[in-house]
C-alpha cells in the first residue's frame, strides 16, 4: 500500500510542472471530432417521402404537408464537439441551389430545388436559433432562414455538440412542373464553421418523390351527353324566369393520382361555343341556344350539385380528387329569358366547352 502512495506522488509532480502546456493544447484544439465515429464534414439528408402537386396548382402554392420540424441526424452518425473561450464565431450558412425571386408571403427566400418549379424554403432551428449557451445566435430573424449567418461567442462551462439538426422545410410550386414523376435529389445548401480546425462542417440535401396530382377522362367524360332537356309546349313558358325540371348529367374523372391529405380539388371552367353566350351575368349560369337553333325566348342554365348556378367564363372550384375516380354532378335546365310572346318553338340546342383543372 505505501509502495502504491509513493508511485502516485511520484506522478503527481512530474505532471505538475507543465500546466501551461497543458492549457495551451485545449485553447489550440477548441473543436475536435469524437473519435468513434467518421470526422466531418456531416451530410445531413432530409426525406420527404412522397409529395403531391395538384397539375395546376398556381405560383406560390405550398406543396404538401412538411411544414413541420424534424431533427435530422448527419449520416454517419459523426459527433463535433467545441468549447468556447469567449471568441466569437460564425457559423454561415450558403445555399448550393440558386435563390429564386418568388418569395412566400412573409418575404421568405427560396431556394431552387434540381426539380424545375420547385422550390424549397429551409428554417433551422436547434442548435442555430439561440436556445441556450451551446447554441449559435442567428444575425436578423429567429428561427433563422437559409441563408443566413449564426454567431457564438459565449464562454462555455459545457460542450457545443453538433450531430444533428432541426430543421423545417416547405415546398413550394416556383413555376411550371414538367409532366410525370420526377425524384428530388440535390445539395441544397453548406454550413462553414470558421473555427480554425473545421471549415466546411456539413452538407443538407433534400430528397423525394414529386407527383402530378390529377385524373384522365375517358371519351368526352360526359354522361349523357348529349343532354337532353326534353320536349315541351311552348304554352309552358307563360313568363320570364319559368323553369323545367333539372336533368342531371355527370362529368367523371378516372385514374385520378391524389395526395393522401386530399388537398388537391378539381375545379370546372365553362364557355359557350357554336353561338352559345352568356345570357345577363355569367354568374347565373345562363347561355343562349347555338346558332342554328329555331327556338326562340329560352336559354339554357347549369346547376351544381347542390342545385346552386354554375357560373360561365369563371373558373369554379369543385371537391377535392377521390383516389381512382371522382365525379363531377351538375344539372341542366330551360329557362325562359323573354316575355311570352317572343317565345318560339323548335330546335332549342346549347353548346359548351368545358375545362378541368387541378389546384
């Protein structure tokens, strides 16, 4: 047991002899990868899984349900450890992907995704959001947005660690999406640490699996068409504003690709053709007969399902795509547009075209 004390004071001073060494090794060495796992720089990858675009979605639309934070762990795992002395540091963040001049509606940047029309606007949040004394303070906005620049300049009692990081993405339509499924897979921005032995701490990519929302239809996609208002006595129309029985009709979509949250709906666009016009305000859904017609004091009105005007020359939102096939219900009716006595019999016909969109 003495044996053992006398070792221990016999090692005691022959290290005590050099604390300045020892001070200037941990000054000099602020940062240091841990030895277990692979040194930097970390590739940080966030998988958004599917995503799906209504076909026509407009500029500036959000793109799926990823407006949610996730903490994402580098890929290999790799651990970077720093004491601060009270210097101060930078941690800058640049994008890989051009900026965009389309901005979101609080003045977010965006960033141009490998996907043409898509974009992606990047918030980080721990360790880069000012949580705490291990954690970097954003110049400007908080939750700071990539670009951006974080500072540190606290003297630390414990670690700085960096494996992973909270981050928020947000997809967005930037411009026209070409047809089909498309993979996003890109580089979208680097972290440089300015600490001496670090540099380029990490890469971000964005991967996922991008999907045109939107349905075919088979033949006209119409049924009946056409769709017939019946024969009926002229004596019938006694008055302006007398109606027949709506007769329905159904435009059905098939093979229809939605997203699970079912954000994507169909809306309907009329416009008259063959001579067919609006008849008074286009919201009322009233069109004169074709050209060739030899009826006279009708027109003709469209219904929604729900028995309200479908307005014409207006693009009307409808529902939201089913998986597999929707169907669009409306109904069609005559209606008298003229005094009595300006009602005429025969041929009474009414043209239409019609366009689906995807939002």
């Amino acid at each position: 047991m003495m044996k053992y004390l006398t070792v221990c004071a016999a090692l005691v001073l022959s290290i005590s002899s050099q604390p300045a060494v020892a001070a200037s090794e941990v000054k000099s060495k602020a940062c240091w990868w841990f030895d277990k796992y692979p040194t930097g720089p970390m590739t940080f990858i966030r998988k958004l899984g599917t995503v799906h675009v209504p076909r026509d979605a407009q500029v500036g639309r959000q793109l799926g349900g990823f407006n949610v934070y996730d903490f994402t762990n580098n890929e290999a795992n790799s651990l970077l450890e720093c004491f601060n002395r009270g210097t101060r540091w930078h941690f800058k963040f640049e994008p890989v992907r051009p900026l965009l001049p389309i901005h979101t509606i609080d003045g977010s940047p965006i960033l141009q995704t490998n996907i043409p029309g898509i974009g992606a606007r990047i918030e980080l949040g721990w360790p880069f959001s000012d949580q705490g004394p291990t954690t970097f303070i954003p110049y400007g906005r908080n939750p700071p947005l990539v670009p951006f620049t974080a500072y540190h300049d606290a003297e630390n009692t414990s670690a700085f660690q960096l494996r992973f990081i909270e981050n928020n993405v947000t997809l967005y339509k930037t411009g026209p999406i070409p047809p089909g499924i498309h993979k996003l897979d890109t580089s979208m921005f680097t972290g440089y640490f300015d600490e001496p032995t670090v540099g380029l701490a990490l890469t971000y990519y964005l991967q996922a699996e991008v999907v045109n929302s939107e349905c075919s239809l088979e033949g006209t996609g119409v049924s009946p068409n056409p769709v017939k208002l019946g024969e009926w006595e002229r004596s019938r129309f006694s008055a302006p504003g007398v109606t027949t029985p709506a007769e329905p009709f159904t435009i059905t979509l098939s093979g229809c690709e939605v997203d699970p949250e079912h954000n994507t709906y169909a809306t309907i666009e009329l416009t008259g053709i063959n001579g067919s016009i609006p008849i008074g305000s286009p919201l009322e859904g009233i069109f004169s007969l074709t050209t060739t017609s030899s009826a006279r004091g009708v027109g003709i009105r469209i219904l929604k399902q729900d028995g309200t005007p479908l307005a014409l020359n207006k693009e009307v939102p409808l529902r939201p795509l089913a998986d597999g096939t929707t169907p669009l219900r409306f109904s069609a009716q005559f209606i008298q547009v003229e005094a009595a006595t300006a009602v005429r019999a025969g041929d009474a016909n009414g043209a239409l075209n019609f366009t689906i969109r995807y939002r």
